[in-house]
C-alpha cells in the first residue's frame, strides 16, 4: 500500500525555500547597497521618484544578495522591480527568475517566468510564485514542479499557509519516487500532524507492495491509508513465472502498518476476487504476514463450485493458494454436483475445509453437522439423496468430486430414494446465490495522465546554468 514517504515531506521543505526568501525585507528598506551596476541614474515616473539601475546590477541586504540585468528602485513607495536573469543568493537558497517584483510596505513578493529556487536538498520549478511575508502565504498561480533526490511532484495550480504548516496543490496533482506513484486533482497537506488527503479520481501505483489502487478520496498519516467512495484495490503476486493478481472493491480501503503486520481493511459491500476464490461481506480484512483473510457480517465466499456463508469467514492461504477455511458458528456450505445437475448441503457449528495444492480435498463440520448429499447408480445416474445428522462429519473430496463421507458420534441418516424428489430437498438455512458471486473484473488500474516529464519545465536560466558548472548539481 502507500507508504509514508520523503515524497510526501519533500514539498514543506521546497516551500519553505520560498518563504525564507526574504530578499530585501520592508525593515531594512533603506540599507539596499548598489555593490555595482553599469549604469545608475534617478528619475521621474508620475511624479515619483525612481532609481534605474542598468546592466550588472549587484545589491546587497543583510546577508541576501540580488543580481539582474536592471532594476527600478521607487523610492518613495518603497517598491523594487527587477529584470532579466535575476539570481537571489541567501544563507539557506538560491533563486534565479526573469523578474522579480517586491513591495516593501505589503511584504508581498512576485517571481515571474523561470523561477528556479535550488537548497541542498530541493528545487522547485515555476513561472508564478507570489509570497506575502506579513500573511505568510506562497501562492503557485502557475504549473509548478519540486524535485529532490528521491522524488517530484507536479500541480497546475497551490498555495501554503506557513502559519498553519498546510499546503493545496489542484489540479492533475501527481506524484512520484523510487517506489510509488499518485495522483489526483487536489492534495491537502499538513505537516505538523503529517496528514494528507487527496481528492478527486484519485490513483495510486504502489510498487514496492505491488499493488495499485483508486477512489474518490484518499487519506493517509504515518500509520494509516485510507481511500474511500468506490475504492478499489489490485494486489499483484507473481507465481511460477506468472503475474496473479486479487481484485477488491468497496466502499473503504484501509491500509495500517503495524510492527508485526500489514493489515487490509475493506468496508461497505466488499467484493473480492482471486484466481483461487472469491467472496462477498460487508466487512473484511487481510493479514499480509500470515496471508489470512476474515469475512464478517453476512460473508459469501466461492472456491470452484462451492458457496459457504456464516457470520465469520476465514480464509488461510499459503503461497497464494487456499489452505484452509474455516467458519462459524452456524456455517452452511452448498457444494453443485454439476454432473448430477444437484446440491450437496452440509452445516453445523463450526465447519473446517482443507485444501491440497489449492484443490478442495476435505471438509470437517462439528458439532451438531446436518448433511444432504445425493448419490449416484451404477451408470453414474441420480439414484436418491442421504440425510443424516452427527456430532461429526467429514466430506472427503477429489478432483472437486465428493468421494466419501464419514461420519462419528449419534448419527441418525435417512434415505431418499429417487421416487421422493429428493433433488428438492433443502436443509435449513439453505442459500445458493451465484448470482452475487464475483466475476474476474476485465479493468486495469492505470494512471489517467502521462508520467511527470523527467526534463525540467523550461530552459534554465542563464545564470543558474553558470553556477551549475561550479557545484555539484545533482538534482
């Protein structure tokens, strides 16, 4: 299932490049140094007083250094605008954009066309990103792009709340590392309670599980995956060379990890299906390290041509294969004699079914075991039913053929001969639903857009290129 990944922490620490770019702050307004510019002049624009800076422009703040090709200082409004290959150089990152656009009074900043925002760590990609340094809001009004060494994620459109440590991305949100992939149209993120929640045809290829699954809704903390509204699940096992897959669908889908365990819930009309068996319940979980499933609130479970319902439902497998299910209390298990055209009922307390390489080879019912079963002629022909009662009954099988029946303890049994009609016979408690049975789904969960671009957004720009070639720029 989703793990909790870096993939998802890495956007707070590409945001948190922006909002500590702080290039020329509202306090320090008038210690800007002009360390150099080829050209520097004052004039008016409407009245106002501007000092025009041109050609190798350097300015320093603080420990915050700007380059461009020019900028205009208004002074009396306390405005900065810059232009042209622009690369801002603080203690923590470095940004590089075509213009820049900063209004000391508000504290809002722009960052247009190519903006490139690089840490140790991150680089973040965009053409609009505006910060207010009093609201302490960034604003991603344009497709923006983060990228660290073990993951990227991409999204039309976000913003982040500093004050509240959250994030919304919108629209084609996608995501991706070594190991998984997700996407949807929007993501909620907070980091101090690291939760997100993802919205609208959401999909998620989770590759070190091997599953994939989707939904409407999907939520996750350090703990817990949950996707909800039509979710849908496809868990992936390879087999003697073979790819074999399980199909679950339900209305939730929670996925928790545990010390011991991964643990599978599934909630609300739950369907699954495998090569091996397939079930209905309302409610159902699955136990990664034992490969156990449980069934609860009026389950259904299929293998070949047998139906079981009970209140509780467990199904054992070993290596992908059914080993074991057991059922209580009061199980009723229908078996269809294709050949016969007939069904064979058995029930009890508590009913035990064995398997051998995946094929059915016994059944154990006790106590209290009631059974139907029909026999056959000579000629293999209809020749009557048995009805018999025990403390205990073993149903022997093979080839999914019933061979023998051994019964112990207060047994009581009547015979049906072919004359009674005993093919109508029905055992208390008797349901054979084949229609509410699963069929194999002939869908496969792909994502909806094309995987996220290796290549960055837009040519990078002059400066950052340059500086590039002095470190080591692995991102």
């Amino acid at each position: 299932m989703i793990r909790r990944s870096y993939l998802f922490l890495l956007i707070f620490a590409l945001i948190a490049a922006c909002l500590l770019i702080d290039p020329l702050p509202a306090r320090s307004q008038q210690q800007v140094t002009i360390k150099q510019a080829d050209k520097a002049t004052i004039i008016k624009q409407n009245k106002q007083s501007v000092r025009k800076l041109i050609g190798n422009v350097h300015l320093v703040s603080g420990e915050v250094e700007m380059y461009s090709d020019s900028t205009l200082q208004y002074l009396d409004e306390g405005i900065l605008k810059s232009y042209g290959n622009i690369q801002i150089n603080t203690p923590n990152e470095r940004i590089w954009s075509d213009s820049l656009y900063y209004d000391m009074q508000s504290e809002l900043s722009r960052f247009r066309n190519r903006v490139l925002v690089l840490t140790d760590q991150t680089k973040l990609f965009g053409d609009k990103i505006n910060y207010n340094f009093l609201t302490k809001v960034a604003y991603f009004l344009s497709p923006v792009r983060m990228k660290d060494e073990q993951g990227i994620l991409t999204a039309q459109q976000g913003y982040y709340i500093e004050n509240r440590d959250s994030a919304v991305f919108r629209y084609q949100v996608q995501m991706k590392d070594t190991l998984q992939y997700v996407e949807g149209d929007s993501l909620h993120m907070n980091r101090t309670s690291e939760v997100y929640e993802m919205y609208g045809r959401v999909f998620a290829d989770d590759r070190e599980n091997q599953l994939k699954l989707s939904g409407n809704y999907l939520e996750a903390d350090s703990l817990q995956r949950k996707v909800s509204g039509d979710a849908y699940l496809q868990r992936f096992v390879e087999k003697e060379g073979q790819m074999d897959t399980t199909h679950i669908r339900a209305r939730d889908i929670i996925y928790t990890k545990t010390d011991t365990t991964d643990l599978l819930d599934a909630y609300g009309n739950v369907r699954i299906w495998s090569r091996q068996f397939s079930a209905v319940a309302d409610s159902a979980r699955y136990f990664k390290s034992s490969e156990k499933f449980e069934l609860w609130s009026n389950p259904r479970a299929w293998h070949q041509s047998i139906q079981l319902t009970g209140p509780y439902i467990e199904i054992q497998m070993d290596s992908q294969q059914v080993d074991q299910l057991i059922s209580y209390p009061s199980p009723f298990a229908v078996k269809h004699d294709t050949s016969l055209d007939r069904y064979h009922q058995i029930k009890g307390d508590t009913l035990t079914a064995h398997f051998q390489n995946g094929d059915l080879s016994q059944i154990h019912v006790r106590p209290n075991s009631q059974l139907l079963y029909y026999t056959k002629d000579e000629k293999e022909q209809s020749d009557g039913a048995i009805r018999m009662t025990a403390q205990s009954t073993r149903i022997l099988f093979e080839n999914d053929t019933l061979k023998k029946v051994r019964s112990q303890k207060s047994i009581d049994g009547t015979y049906l001969p072919e004359s009674q009609n005993p093919g109508e016979k029905r055992l208390d408690g008797y349901t054979w639903e084949p229609e509410l049975r699963p069929v194999r789904p002939d869908t496969t969960l792909e994502p909806k857009w094309d995987p996220i671009p290796e290549k960055p957004p837009f040519a990078l720009p002059e400066r950052y290129l340059q500086y590039s070639k002095t470190v080591d720029d692995s991102l």
